[in-house]
C-alpha cells in the first residue's frame, strides 16, 4: 500500500518533474498511477514526499532542483564558489576556480579546485563551528558495544582532545605531508585521529580494522608512515579482537620490507583488554593514555593548500594490488559538506547517525568530516547491529533521538529476515530521513525500510558514490522528488552522468550501459598513490573524455537512474569492494592449490557472495579440511570479510585457446543457470564445463 498518496501531490509532482533537463526526470506514463491502476513494473512504482515534509525541506521541487542544477552545469565556477565562500579561508583562491584534463588523448588527466585558496578542514569542522556558538552542542554521542557504555563530546572537548593528539603526531616528528596509518575501531579515538592529521597536515590513511595483518602491511609498505595509531583490542559483538597484534605482525612484515615505522601509538581499550595483558615492543609502542593527556588543548593550524593531499584510502581494484585513492583538501571538504546538507535535508537541531565503519569511505565522508563541517551532533557506533540483539539499531535510534539514519541495503535484508516485531517494539518516533549506500538496494528492501523502519514518513535517499567520488553522485534529495524504489533518482549539483555503450558512444534518454561522468566534481580523487599512470588506464582509458564509474546502469523513460552493480572484475559484499584477484592470489597462495577463479553469486542477505573455483595440485584430493584451510588462507590475508563462501572443485577450468578464463561461463555456472552457458566451443577444452557441472555440489 502506497501511503502519502494524494491525487494533489501527483499531479504537483508530476507537473514539475515534466519540466526537468533531458535525462532527469521527465514522467510521462503516469496515468495508470492516477487512475490507481495496476504498476506495470518496478520502473512505475513510484513513492511520494509528503506536503509537510517537502514544504520545510532545503530543495522543496522538482523545479528549486533544477534551477540550482542547471547553475551548476552551466556555471561550476560560480556555483561552488558560492558555497566555498561559506568556508573559512586563510587566502582565497585564485581567479581559475577549477582546472581539469579529463581526456586522456589531451594528455595528463588533472583535476584542480579552488587551487591557491588556503584552509584547513579541521578548522572548518571545530574552530569555525565553536566560533559560531556551537562550542557547547554535542559533537558525537559515543555508543559502546555493551549496551549501556556510552559518552559524547562537545564541540570545544573534540577540539581540545584533536589538539592534544596533534600536538604529540608533531612532537614525534609528524609533518605535513607525512602519512599516518590509523588502524581502529569505531572508538571516538578514531575520528579524532583523522581530525588531528588533518590539523597539522598529515595525510592520514585509515585501514578498516577487519583487515588482515598482511593487507595492513601491504597498505604500510606503499604510504610509509611515520606513526600508526591503533589500540589493543576491541569488542564486536560477543568476540574480542586484539588489533594491537596484527598491526605486530604487521610492523614486522613492513620491517622485513625495509619499512620501518617508528612509533606506534595504543590505545588502551580497557574495555576490551588491559594494558598489562598487552605485548609490547619497547621504544616503539606508545599508550595514548600515557602521553596524549600532557599535551596541551589548543593546537596552531597547519594552514594548506587545497589541492594539498588530505588523505589516502585503499580500495580493490581489478589486479591483486589495492588502489591508494588520494584526495585532497578543498574540493572534498565543500563537497561532502554539501551533499550531506543537501542530500540528508540536514537541519541544525537533526541528530545524525551514519552506521558505516570510517575504515571505508562512507565513515571519512559522512561520519567524520560532512556532518562535523555541518556543525551535525553524530552517533558512533563501536558495536555490531544484532548485538545483545536484532533491536539494537533502535534502541539506539529511540535512545539518541536519532533523526537521520544512514546505513546499507546488506544491513536491511538481515534484519528485515528476522521479523518486524523487533522493530515495532521502538518507537522510532524521531526518525525523519533514512539513507542507503554500499551496493543496489533491492526495491523489497527499500519498501520494508520505508514502511517497517520509518512507518511510511521517511523518505529514502539512495546514494550511489564511489571511494573515487569522495561524496554522492546520483542521489535523492529528501521531499524534492517522487521516488522509486531501488532507483537512486538524479543527478547531485555539478555532477553530468553519461551512460555510454561498449564503443564508449554516449546514449541518450531510456537506455543501460557503462555509467560515466562527463565532466569533474570538487570532491574527485585527484590520483593514485605513487601511480599516476594506473589512474588514467582504469579510469580514463576505457572510454577516452570520461570518468568510468566501473558500474552497470540503465535510465529509464522518466530519467531515473538505476544502478546495476559492478561490471568489472570486483566484487560487492554487503557493501564491500572485495577485488577477485586479491581473492584469487590469497586462494593459489596455498601449497595445495593450483588456480583458483573467483566470482561473485548473487546473495540474500550479502548482495552478492564469493565463490570460488578451484584447482588442486596433482595428487591432492578435495576434503572438508582443505576447504576451511582455504578459506582460512583468505581470512589471513585479507580478513574475514572476503572468505568465500563456496568453494567449488574444479578439475579444470574453462580457457579460451589463448589461455584467458571465461569468467562468463562460471559465472553461469556458480548461479546454476546452466540453461544459459552460451557458445562454449571456443573454450580450449568444452568438456571441462561438463565436469564442473558435474562437481556442482560436492
Ligand atoms: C560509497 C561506497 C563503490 C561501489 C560502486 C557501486 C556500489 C555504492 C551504491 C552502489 C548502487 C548505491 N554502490 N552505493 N550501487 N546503489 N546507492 O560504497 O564506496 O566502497 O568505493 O564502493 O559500490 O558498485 O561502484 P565504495
């Protein structure tokens, strides 16, 4: 049942929407909507903002939208530079607001904003809000694993405890430019890392505390850092996590490599473990809790650049080797601040809560720096959702007053399995705006999220983005527009979506293909660590005058955009970039196995799921045993979040002639569509499918 539904509000709607630029939003069809007809497809089933919430909301209409989006293609220097100036800036930047090359055939592929202007965006995220008067409004509400541990923060407490810490990074020799490694959990500690290498200009790279000791080094021997911060361990759910041991083996790893870290900063969680229970390496290892409080609680700035680096974050990619995506300054700081007032219809009095983890993009962008550059009150979780149990996301709502959620579609679909009785038990009173991110959430998900989670209030946004994009791309705005399930709607300010075809021919009106961006955004990665050359091949090469997403997408006769998932060789796991390769080379890492092909299979709760072909050495038969080892292998080398979860015997796999796997042809067979193999005759060797048929489910 669509509630919300007036016949007012379709037509208002639909006349509006009628008015929008080639691509978004023309709505043609409606009549069967009108009339109350049958939907016809997921395409017109479409959900309404209500009066109340669009007439208080930032982007009110269809046409206030496309008034500032029309600006913001037309006019990007003026636009942003708008919203810049609400910034504070040391100097302003110079004449040219933007600069770029996105055309690999005009050479060197470049990306500039707002370049000579000078800031800081730890100031613009405390200073700047204390010296409005935010100083005594809650920063962050902390909420432990154990129900019942929890503590928050002002604005002048995060200022004074970023302060201290980079006060001691610089004592130790952290200087701008230098990168640090910030390996922790959702502990306030985290953000405040972040905060206090932006203070001083260090380039702070922050490593999910679910990775592997091996991926941690692997990530410490490409950014050299002077010091890693992370703590001795941590609670997630009913498990104890000794962080502090892997970043040892870690440490030990990188020095067998010749990178030798000098300090490494702990934090004592003695929540999780006591100090006494800790190995220590003398010299080396530092309790924060020792040093930090002697500091003092104000800090000087480290005033930079804008196209000055403000961090590193690793991503897969399609080759084994994780990409160092690399962003800078200015540009980030005005964009995630933008989308999130934009995209969440943020207001001063909200209280925000993003469940992502700041190990991925999602926590650097939405739950670090675009809510605190709002002056927002934000909720960090250090816990798992199921834990004591399946409420607890809403007992945390009810308890903070939570009234913008952000989380991911893999996060939906498990607690929508476990019935809405542990939903209905909250109130959920305070919720006003709901977000996904992470992979396509699935038009059942999205209705459940919409009508179980907000009682049929709350509008969804969508956002689709990238770790490369730094903020949203295609996604809603709250009350501005008529929504659709599964569908992340229309472009944000600044950004021109193109879909192209295999030729790299832009298609227009209803069509799906590659998505691309035609031209840069302030927030876009500027390039790759220490490989400038890789960021122009898998970005820019595949279709020259573009930015290539690596997603699936089709628009459809309305304009609404509809992301398909990767076409490329990574994979989504509940919202996880997992690279195939990365999965392949820990799997033939093992003395037992002797090629190994990884592909995604769909998933009901993860999205998508890991499973893996794999030969053994000669001689060597398939056992329970061998399996775990397996997947045990991939455990250690990339952490829990990439074990496969089958593991198929493969005697051989299917090769063209030239020796290439057709991932194709297991992709079929991993989902059991064995109706729809295609033309195997080019294989080298057809009867191999045949057997891999035949081993389905041994
Ligand atoms: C923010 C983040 C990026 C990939 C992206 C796409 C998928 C993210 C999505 C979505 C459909 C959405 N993705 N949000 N697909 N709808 N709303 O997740 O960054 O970890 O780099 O992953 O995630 O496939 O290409 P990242």
């Amino acid at each position: 049942p669509r509630k919300n539904l007036t016949t007012s509000n379709h037509l208002r709607h639909v006349e509006s929407m009628a008015h929008l630029p080639s691509g978004a939003g023309r709505i043609t069809r409606l009549n069967a909507l009108i009339l109350g007809e049958a939907l016809a497809s997921e395409e017109d089933d479409l959900v309404f903002p209500s009066e109340d919430f669009s007439s208080q909301a930032h982007v009110s209409s269809p046409q206030k939208y496309l008034e500032m989006y029309q600006r913001s293609v037309h006019d990007p220097s003026g636009f942003w530079s708008d919203i810049a100036s609400e910034f504070y800036w040391r100097e302003k930047w110079g004449q040219q607001v933007y600069h770029e090359n996105f055309d690999v055939r005009k050479g060197k592929i470049k990306i500039e904003w707002f370049k000579g202007g000078i800031t800081n965006i730890c100031y613009n995220c405390l200073d700047r809000n204390i010296e409005s008067g935010k100083g005594d409004k809650t920063a962050i509400y902390w909420e432990g694993n154990e129900p019942g541990l929890d503590s928050s923060m002002t604005y002048n407490q995060l200022l004074a405890r970023v302060c201290q810490l980079a006060n001691y990074l610089k004592d130790v020799g952290v200087h701008k430019g230098d990168a640090v490694v910030i390996y922790l959990s959702m502990l306030m500690e985290l953000p405040i890392a972040m905060l206090a290498c932006a203070r001083i200009g260090a380039i702070h790279s922050v490593v999910f505390a679910g990775f592997s000791a091996e991926s941690l080094a692997q990530r410490i021997i490409d950014c050299r850092p002077k010091v890693v911060i992370t703590c001795n361990a941590v609670r997630r759910g009913s498990k104890i996590i000794y962080l502090k041991e892997i970043v040892d083996s870690a440490l030990l790893e990188s020095a067998q490599k010749g990178i030798v870290t000098d300090v490494c900063l702990t934090y004592e969680n003695d929540s999780a473990m006591k100090k006494e229970m800790t190995k220590w390496t003398k010299g080396r290892d530092i309790w924060w809790q020792d040093v930090i409080l002697k500091y003092p609680v104000t800090c000087d700035v480290e005033w930079v650049d804008a196209e000055d680096p403000l961090f590193l974050l690793y991503t897969s990619g399609s080759t084994g080797k994780p990409k160092g995506v690399l962003h800078t300054t200015g540009g980030y700081m005005v964009y995630t601040a933008t989308t999130f007032k934009y995209a969440f219809d943020y207001k001063p009095t909200d209280i925000y809560w993003c469940t992502a983890d700041c190990g991925w993009i999602t926590g650097h962008s939405y739950v670090t720096y675009g809510p605190l550059l709002n002056g927002a009150t934000v909720v960090v979780f250090e816990g798992a959702p199921n834990y004591p149990d399946v409420g607890r996301c809403w007992d945390i709502v009810d308890k903070y007053k939570v009234s913008i959620f952000y989380t991911a579609p893999t996060l939906v679909r498990s607690l929508m399995r476990e019935g809405d009785e542990h939903v209905s038990r909250y109130s959920r009173k305070s919720l006003r705006v709901l977000g996904s991110v992470g992979e396509p959430i699935n038009p059942s998900a999205w209705r459940w999220f919409f009508n179980v989670i907000g009682d049929a209030r709350c509008p969804i946004s969508d956002t689709w983005w990238q770790t490369e994009t730094g903020g949203f791309m295609i996604t809603p705005l709250p009350g501005a527009w008529t929504q659709k399930p599964g569908s992340a709607t229309f472009p944000f300010f600044g950004v021109q979506p193109v879909i192209v075809d295999e030729k790299g021919v832009e298609i227009e009106g209803e069509c799906s293909g590659y998505l691309c961006v035609k031209r840069s955004w302030p927030g876009a990665f500027r390039t790759l660590h220490g490989d400038h050359e890789r960021y122009e091949t898998t970005y820019f090469s595949a279709f020259p005058g573009y930015y290539f997403s690596g997603d699936g997408c089709s628009r459809d006769k309305d304009g609404y955009y509809w992301l398909t998932g990767r076409v490329d060789d990574v994979i989504n796991v509940s919202g996880h970039r997992i690279g195939t390769a990365e999965v392949e080379s820990a799997l033939v890492s093992h003395p037992q196995c002797a090629e190994a092909a990884v592909v995604g299979v769909e998933h009901e709760v993860k999205g998508q799921g890991i499973y893996a072909f794999v030969t053994l050495v000669e001689g060597v038969s398939c056992s329970d045993d061998l399996r775990k080892s397996l997947v045990m292998v991939v455990r250690n080398q990339i952490g829990a979040f990439a074990a496969p979860d089958k593991i198929h015997w493969a005697p051989g796999l299917p090769k063209t002639r030239s020796g290439k796997i057709m991932r194709r042809i297991l992709r079929k067979i991993a989902s059991r569509q064995l109706d729809e193999l295609g033309d195997t005759s080019t294989l080298a060797d057809p009867t191999v499918v045949d057997q891999l048929i035949a081993l389905a489910d041994r």
